[in-house]
C-alpha cells in the first residue's frame, strides 16, 4: 500500500476585538476599522475573530455597521457580539474568549480596538506558536505615527504595578534589563487555549 503523507492541520487562531464608541469617535473609529482590516485580511481558514461591541444601549456603534466599514474578504470567519450594557474592558473580554472557546482554537488572542496590526503579524505569531513552549506570546508595539518609538516590548512588574516595558524607547536603545521576568502586552498577544481555560 502506499503511504500518504497528510499534513498537519494549521495551529487554529481565535482573536478577540472589544470596543465601546461610535463613528462620532472619529480618530478611534477610524483606528478600530483600520485595525479590523489588517487582522481580518490575515485570517486563514480555521481561523476567528471575535467583534464584541460593549454597550450598545450607550451608544456604541451596532457591530454589524462596523463589518460593513470594514468590508472583510471573509466575513463568515467573524463572530459578532453585542452586549447593551457596557461590562468594562475585562469584562468585554470575558465575553469574547467564552465566545472563542467554542470554536475550540489552539490559540485565543486580542487586538485592543486602537491596535493595527503589521501585515504578517498573525503569520508570525503562528509561527512562533508552532515552534515554542511558552503559553503566551506577543511582539512589540511601536507608535504608528512614530514606527522607531517603542510603546510596549511586554510588561513587568514592580512595587505592585504593570510597566510597559522600553516605554517611549527608541528601537536601538537597549534599555530595561534583558533578564528582567517579563509577559505578552495584552494589546497584541496570543495565549494559549489550555491557559485560557485554566
């Protein structure tokens, strides 16, 4: 008989997109569409992302409106959800990773709505899920206006607070020290579904 060589199923990806405005938020409806386009072109078959709109009874733009801005090459890879009362930041992501974990992923992530993510952002962070141990990975953040200045390499902490770490460093300076315990910014990181569950 011969053999068949079967290839692996891709490491499965559900990302999670929260926000809590309308279009009259001009700049951060303007960055939330930006956003959704770079993550919603970068989606591969088995692939989610999760829109939760947290508090449309105040005002926050219905999430159906927010597709059609952004116009997605695959919209059938979009969850919606629209939560009336506003349930803050954690909670609206409550919502989505409950929402996530029923399309069992291998990984579940957010995009914070004012993130927009580079071109090959999720192609690398797969990448980095296929090859590595941890439970949780990230990249760097840097301004988008100001693409040399860094906003976040990860977080630490001290004296009972979350840093950002190489805050307001340029790319070249080195910095905070390389041995310090750090973890994934939560505006841009991926943990995995075992760690998510837990």
């Amino acid at each position: 008989p011969v053999r068949q060589n079967r290839k692996a199923p891709m490491t499965s990806i559900t990302l999670i997109t929260v926000y809590h405005f309308n279009s009259k938020n001009n700049e951060a409806y303007r960055r939330l569409v930006r956003g959704l386009r770079s993550s919603t072109e970068q989606l591969e078959s088995n692939d989610r992302l999760i829109l939760v709109a947290n508090g449309t009874n105040g005002g926050t733009e219905d999430p159906d409106t927010v597709l059609k801005d952004v116009n997605p090459p695959h919209s059938a890879r979009i969850i919606t959800k629209a939560v009336e009362n506003n349930v803050r930041a954690a909670g609206g992501l409550n919502i989505g990773v409950l929402e996530a974990l029923k399309y069992q992923s291998d990984w579940i992530g957010q995009i914070q709505s004012s993130v927009v993510i580079n071109k090959r952002w999720l192609e690398t962070m797969r990448s980095k899920a296929n090859s590595s141990t941890a439970h949780g990975i990230g990249g760097r953040l840097t301004y988008e206006k100001h693409t040399d200045i860094i906003w976040a390499d990860g977080h630490f902490l001290t004296e009972g607070r979350i840093l950002n770490l190489r805050f307001k460093r340029q790319l070249n300076d080195p910095g905070d020290d390389p041995n310090r315990w750090t973890f994934p910014c939560l505006s841009a990181a991926l943990f995995s579904a075992k760690t998510v569950q837990l």
